[in-house]
C-alpha cells in the first residue's frame, strides 16, 4: 500500500476514534496517537496462530445474563428512592447526504488497530494496559469491511515473550508490539495503529455533537457509570465513554462489551454519512481530530484524501467478536479463542470481508442507507 493510499485510509481511523473505547490519559500533547508498525508488521503471515486451550482446561462459553432491573446504585451501593435510567431519546440516523469526489478508491485492502488505553493519571498511554481492542479491515473497493473486537483477556502468543494476555502486550512493547501479536494471532497485516484515551474520545465527540448509539438491553452499572434504558440514546462524549466501559451489566462481559464498541464505531460512521456532503464537511471532521491527534502527516493531504473514506458504508460493514470461551491459564482467567476464530481470520484475509464481497462500488454518489446486517458468531 502507498503511503498516499495509506493515509486516505487513516483518516477512517480518525473518525472511528470518535466511538472506540478510550480507556486512558493523555500522551504529551495529545489525546490520539496515530503510527504505523515496522515494514515487517505490514505483511501478510501464511496464516492465523490461534491459542488453543489444552485438552486438560475447561472453557465456558460467555453465558448470557438477564437485563437488570432499571436502579441504578449510588456511590456507595444504596439504592435511591425514586431510581430509574436514561429514556431514550433518539431516533436512528437516516439516508447518507449525497456526496461526490473525484479521488480515486484505493485498490488495496487496509488493516487498521485501534487500541485503547486503560492508563491512569501519571500512567504512560502507550505503556499500560490495552483495554479495547479492534482490528479494522476495509476493502476499499467493494465497499465493505469487518470491525473485529478481542476480549482483553485473549490468551496470545506476544512475540518475545512467550504467552500472556493480549492487552499486556502493549504494556511490554508499545503500540507496535501489540500490533505485531495482532498480526501473530490473525495471520493479518496491520498497516496503521491508533491509540486513544479519555480525554480525546469524549473531547472530539462533544465536539462534533453528540452521538446516536442503539442500547439493546438495560444498562445499570456503577463502575462505568452507564444507565441506560433499551432504545435509541442520544449520548455525550462521558456517556458513549460509559456506554463502552460497561461489562458489569452487559449480557456476556467483555465480549458484549466489545460488540458494543463496535456498534459505536459504526455509529459514528453513520453520523459523518448524514453530515458530510462536501469538501468542507471532510475538512471539519479532520479539524476536530487534528486538533487531539499526533499524526506524522500534511493536515491538506488528509482532507483531500478524507473523500475516499467517507464513500464508507456502515451497512456493509460487519461487527463481530473473535469467538472464544472463558478458561484458566495457571491461576488467571484468560479466554482461549476457538477455531472459529482461525476461520474468520482467514475469511478476512482475502478481501476483508465475512462471506463472499460485494462487486466493486462505481458510482461517485452515495446509495441511501440500508438495512444493518447483524453478524454473531458462535460463542462471540
């Protein structure tokens, strides 16, 4: 991939930011770092190495719980008198803006991690734990991608180090280490990494306005701070920050927590769809990230390449979860992904897509909105 084209696709990384979970603080003086990997990292491996569990160690599936009742706790545990949740408030975002470009689509496929930070005050973003994890496949041509999430606690092979839990690996190396364990585990290339914190998710969306975002059941969970009611929220920056922290009161933890930062990427693709229609809509959206973000590129460059990944259709894009179980590794929990998992990883190698991918797009303008595809895989 050209580092033109590469950027073009960076910029889809830039407005996903604004919907993954940043769990972190900020670097220096900024919110969101954007880098790409050594050459090594941005190659392709003959296939996925996926850790099993042994044939001696059980593993449960991520069993799905009942919604919680709609109370929320206080501070200290005590149940308010007149207690209740967030009521919907929003309708779904509709038909895409028409929107044309003379920028041609990129011929390559594009990988992309966005990783964020559970880092504390005084904490190096880029050296604490990693506390989401998505890979970003986008196949420029069709049109259609993946956004695949990884339970925190996936059981991996972090090259010189044995194995341990993925999101140690950022702690053990940085950015590029966790990319080259990504690449290790799913046999795919990562062409770009971005990592983010707090400060710029909730920043940026406020920014840009608030967020549309589908919560699916009750959400009652004090340690995130998410109180949601089923429906359609429209929510601040803190609130999708707690929306995607939650895993207290989710139906399968962390791997429902994951789909939902999925879901929240998506919708924010959504939103810049109905808003941006020109040029100058692009050039706003990449003010608003160049603003939190350290990147090693012209801000021009990015707005005349901003076209390219706008032309993305979150209803061809899939949200899935690597499918795994819940195991033990010495004395830590950890989830051992399942073969599954080698199959979808190899389903993506090809075009980036689940299933077989769409013809090439060819029109310059923007197709009304779709119904969205809903993808689960077994255990996911």
């Amino acid at each position: 991939m050209s580092a033109v084209r590469g950027w073009a696709w960076t910029l889809v990384v830039g407005n996903l930011l604004l919907a993954s979970v940043a769990l972190g603080l900020r670097t220096g003086d900024a919110d969101v770092v954007v880098g790409r990997p050594p050459p090594s990292t941005q190659a392709p491996l003959p296939g996925p190495t996926v850790v099993v569990a042994p044939p001696s160690t059980q593993v449960q599936a991520a069993a799905a719980t009942a919604d919680p009742e709609p109370i929320p706790l206080g501070d200290r545990g005590e149940v308010p008198s007149q207690a209740g949740l967030r009521r919907p408030d929003a309708e779904q975002y509709g038909q895409a803006v028409a929107f044309r470009s003379e920028e041609p689509v990129p011929d390559d496929l594009l990988f992309v991690l966005a990783i964020g930070s559970d880092a504390r005050p005084g904490e190096p973003l880029d050296r604490s734990r990693a506390d989401s994890i998505h890979l970003l496949a986008v196949n420029p041509r069709s049109g259609t991608g993946t956004v695949v999430g990884f339970p925190r606690d996936t059981w991996v092979e972090i090259p010189g180090h044995g194995r341990g839990k993925i999101n140690t690996a950022l702690v053990l190396g940085g950015p590029d280490l966790l990319a080259e364990t990504v690449r290790r585990l799913t046999g795919l290339p990562v062409h770009w990494w971005a990592l983010t914190g707090f400060d710029g998710l909730t920043a940026m969306v406020d920014e840009l306005g608030r967020l549309v975002v589908p919560v699916e059941r009750r959400m009652a969970d004090r340690n995130s701070g998410a109180f949601f009611d089923r429906g359609l929220h429209r929510m601040s920056g803190g609130e999708v920050l707690a929306f995607s922290r939650d895993r207290h009161s989710v139906a399968r933890g962390d791997f429902s927590r994951s789909e939902n930062q999925g879901t929240v990427i998506l919708q924010a693709l959504r939103k810049m769809r109905v808003e941006v229609g020109d040029l100058a809509g692009v050039r706003r959206w990449v003010s608003v990230l160049w603003r939190h973000a350290r990147v090693d590129a012209g801000f021009d460059d990015v707005v005349r390449l901003g076209a390219t990944a706008r032309r993305l259709d979150p209803d061809r894009l899939v949200n899935v979860v690597a499918p795994g179980g819940v195991g033990t590794a010495g004395r830590q929990s950890v989830v051992y992904l399942t073969e599954d998992a080698a199959r979808l990883f190899e389903d993506l190698r090809p075009d980036a897509t689940v299933g077989e991918a769409p013809p090439p797009t060819t029109t310059t303008t923007e197709p009304p909105a779709t119904t969205t595809t809903t993808f689960h895989l077994a255990g996911s």
